[in-house]
C-alpha cells in the first residue's frame, strides 16, 4: 500500500476504496508501515467524501430555496 498518492476519481470509489482500508487494518495482518500508509490514504478518502457530501448539502439547500418549495413540512405534497 506505499507509495505514490492515488488519484480519487468520484465519491463511490473513494467510499470503496475507504471500505476496503478499514476492512484491512481492522483485519490486523498489516505490517506498520502499511498501516500509516492505510491511514493517510483513508484520512484523504475521508477528506475527499466529507467535502463531496458537504458540496451536496449545499446544492440541496439551494433548491430548497427555490425549486422544492412545494413539499409540505412533513415531507409530503400538499393536498388540494
């Protein structure tokens, strides 16, 4: 698992991959140095997902605002 950075290609595959590290280091068998490397790779990952979902937040607050104005409170369409 050491070396170079890989580049993250969208917030599915980052989700995978961050999936997959936790499962390894939870599996206890990783020498320490890849254990760190895990770590950072997962901290970046996890960087990466928060910032995506972050980015989402705000483009569904947006539409709140606008275009999903007709939803009720509750969640459900208003009745006539």
């Amino acid at each position: 698992m050491a070396g170079k950075s890989q580049k993250i290609i969208d917030f599915e595959s980052a989700m995978a991959e961050l999936e997959r590290i936790v499962a390894d280091m939870e599996a206890g068998k990783m020498p320490l140095e890849d254990s760190l490397a895990a770590y950072k790779r997962g901290a970046e990952l996890l960087s990466f997902c928060r910032g995506r979902l972050e980015d989402a937040q705000q483009q569904v607050s947006v539409l709140e605002n606008g275009v999903l104005k007709d939803f009720s409170a509750s969640g459900e369409m208003g009745s006539n």
